[in-house]
C-alpha cells in the first residue's frame, strides 16, 4: 500500500474508485482526475491561485439561476462546448457541419407557412431566408422541419425580454415540401455580447477578451431517417466572425448576405442543408 | 486566419488571449484549456456527460454557504488539494511533511500553559500529546507556536456544534520554552466522515467510495525563520488510514498511541515536529 504523493497522485486517487462502479463513470471520472492533476502539476499550481479558482467556480455556481446558466457560459468561451459539439458530430465532407446549440432555443415555435415573416417587432432590416434541405446526394428531403430563430435588431431574443418583445419574435418552424425548398422573412441579424456582468465576464476581461458573438440566424433542422443538424448560418462580413467568444464560426456556416432594391425585402440570403442519413 | 475545429481547438482557445493579459494568468488559463480539452477529447465526452457535469457543478455551487465549500470538498476528494499542498511544499528527507489544512482551523486559539488540557466537554479517552520542535539539525526551536485543533469524541469540530460544545473545545496554542518541548492533554481522536448529504457525497457514492477520514490531530506549528508546518497526526491502527477521502495520510505523520494505566490520562502519544529553514 502506497500513500498519496506528489508522483503517485493520479494512481492513488484513480485506485480509489470501486471496481463495482458504473465502468463508463470510471472511465470519465478516473481520465478527469489525471488531467486535472496533470494540470496543477505543469503549471506548479499555487495555493492562493486555487483559492482563486475554488472562489470563481463559487461564484460561477451562485450566479447561476432558472434564467441563468454561468456554467454553461464557462464552458462556451473555454471551446469545451464546441469541442464536445465537434467530437459528437463527426460528419462526411459536403454535409452541413454542426456549430453551438446555445441557450435561446424554445421549444413548440410556431408553425408557419412556407415564405412566412417571423419578425413581429417590425424592427430590423428585412430580409429573405431561403434554400433547400438535402441529402448527401443532392436529393430534396420532403417533410423536414426548419425551426429557425435570432436575435432581434437590439441583439436581444424575445425570451430575454419578455415584457419588451412579442412572444415568439424571430421564430418559427417550416415543413419542406417535395422540392425541399424553406423560405421565410426575418432581419439580418445583429452581433450581441454574451452576458459578461458576471464572473465569466470578469474572466474574459483578466484574458482580455471581448464579449460579442458575431451576427447569425438559428437553425434545428430535422427529418426522419437523417442526423439532427443543429447550427448557425453567420452574417458574411461581422466584424467578429474571427473572434466569436464562443468559437462557433466555421467556413463553411458563413451565408451571402444580397442587398436587395425594388424588393419586398432589404436583403436576402441563400443557404442549403445537407444531411446525413442516420 | 483558422476556425475552431476538433483538432486545433486548444491553439484557437489560448491564441484568443491578449498578449497584453498578466503572464501567469496566460500561463494557468492555457494550461487549464490544454487539459481540459484533452479530458474531453480522450474520453469522448457526450452531450449527456457534459450536461450531466454542468449540473453537477451548479448544484456544487449552489449549495455552498458561509458554513459550506463543497468545491474544496470537491477539490479534497480528487487529490487536488493534497496535490497543491504537496507541490508547494517539498522538503528535505526528515522534516516533517505537510498535509491539508481542513477547514475547521480557527484563528486566534486560546494560548494556554504546557500541559493544559484542550478538552473543554469531558468527552473521550483522555491523551496526553506531547514532544519536541526542532530544526533540521536536532536543535529544539525555542517561541515556536503549536496551534492544535480535533473533533471531540463524537467526531465533530466544536465550530459544527456551536450550540453544543464550549467555544474551544479541543482547540489551543501552545509557545515551546528553550528545550523546544510541548505538551497538552486532549483526547485521543476518532474518524468522521466528511459532509456527505450534497454532489460530493453523491460523487463518492457513484465511484463505489466511502466518505470517512482517519482519526486525525492536527497542527499548525510556526516559528521565526521556519518554514509554516501545516500537518496531521493520525492514528496508527485507524480502519481508515489507506483510505483516507481526502488522500491526507503519509506514513511519517503515524503516531503511536501508548495505553497507560495508573496515570493521569489513558493515553499517550509522542511525536517531534522537524522544521526546514526560510
């Protein structure tokens, strides 16, 4: 029998865990352990540093509320919630690629008809979003569900402002038909910070980072038979698309934004889904 | 200019970071995301885990208070803390090693005559703790202060029964004389489990782990010119010495206990503390 040292620290902990316990726990829990180890080790850290830390996740905690996730804000700006996104959603070249869900998506938006506005603010330059849903093979997907959502022209989602916006602002769902084709008006989205009032906000200000996530409309698009795509499509030219706070920019999600006159619209976009078959 | 991806999230993350933020919070905050990332990546995280982790950490948060840290207790029963103790103080074979300080230390203990008896609630087997500070050299260290704290016979801090035991109970300060000695009566102490009705205790419950510290007397010895002590003194024979939740025990900080009879205490138990130089 060893005692706990500074070598041995890994094993001693590790060795602890019931070899009866659930063996995926063992798993997570025991490849947790070494890397947190191995982190204070390589960076010799400090007693009054982990005092520091054991204080921000105490606050990160106490923050949190029913309206509220710090924790989740934590791991967004960390790239652990891009990183778990991306290592879940490995998918073939030519397929949509997933970016962040985030914590604005209501279920039960309404159904709309096909080309319907979901803006009810009135606020915002117009725009027309439009495209297809189609399969690897470039076949239209009849039947799938584009439920779609973004900020209003403030940068605010009608659930952060629910005595301000009318419900459901800047949302809706669309059902594809035979061609595969969506199409709705919204406005061209407007890049917003994330709330840094709090201790991931003082974070981000100690590593001298800024708040704001780049303009981009929602997408949770979905049909039976193919992989659930949850992504953005980003506004071409945001001045923060290289600097996203929680690094959900890929290439591949940046969407033309057309300026558009003599046009019931302001602008207008065109983006198609590819998915993969389950 | 690259995007976040599976396979360079950890450059994207820490090339984020001003170059103007203070150097060591670079340091501490890249080598926080290397790890975690690759935590996350080793083990393939799944949405689940990760949701099932960031509830884990805002109830951790949440049900801490002025009386309860649960993220130290987190910290304990991982190693972390033990591992941040052991970094931070490596010393020189002989000195006498350091373990966690707990969080039942309390500031400003009564300072009370060699001998004196610490057990103010008439619990327990009486014990007589008693030995020499010395340096590295054999030398007694003379106005070292040896600051002891226990549980009482039921295994609670008198600070966790402020409505039950005396202030001080089993708490004092003791200042050595020229021959380095001291001396005080207390009570030979027992094991307790660490607070286990929260998500720590839940953890420990889950990897098949038992929440019990040996029995354990604990001291912060300090002296001019000393390196601080921060240590235990546990019981040879506890159940729960290989055991320990929070990973304190060393084999060098195992003390004899020597059953008496016909004296004034029914036990006894030496021990010489080893001060390093500053």
């Amino acid at each position: 029998m060893s005692y706990f040292s500074e070598t041995n620290s890994e094993q001693v902990v590790n060795g602890r865990m019931s070899p009866e316990a659930d063996p995926r726990m063992r798993e997570v829990m025991s490849c947790l352990v070494r890397h947190l180890h191995a982190f204070a080790r390589e960076c010799h850290l400090r007693p009054e540093e982990w005092e520091a830390g054991i204080d921000f996740l105490t606050r990160t905690g106490q923050i949190c509320s029913p309206e509220r996730q710090e924790f989740i804000l934590l791991s967004d700006v960390l790239g652990l919630s891009m990183l778990v996104d991306a290592i879940n959603n490995r998918r073939p070249e030519g397929a949509t690629e997933n970016t962040v869900f985030g914590p604005f998506h209501v279920e039960g938006a309404p159904l709309r008809r096909m080309g319907e506005r979901i803006t009810l603010d009135g606020k915002g330059e117009s725009c027309l979003f439009r495209g297809r849903v189609l399969d690897c093979g470039g076949n239209p997907i009849e039947g799938a569900c584009v439920d779609v959502w973004s900020d209003n022209a403030d940068g605010y989602y009608d659930v952060q402002q629910p005595d301000i916006q009318p419900k459901w602002n800047n949302r809706g769902r669309f059902i594809t038909g035979a061609d595969g084709r969506y199409a709705f008006v919204g406005i061209k989205p407007v890049s917003y910070p994330i709330p840094d009032d709090g201790p991931v906000g003082q974070l981000l200000s100690r590593i001298g980072r800024h708040p704001w996530r780049p303009a981009h409309m929602h997408y949770l698009v979905t049909a039976p038979g193919y992989q659930k795509l949850i992504t953005h499509t980003f506004v071409d030219g945001d001045e923060y698309l290289e600097s996203d706070a929680v690094f959900g920019v890929k290439n591949t999600l940046i969407a033309d934004y057309e300026k558009l006159s003599g046009q019931p619209t302001e602008w207008r976009s065109d983006f198609d889904f590819i998915l993969v078959e389950n």
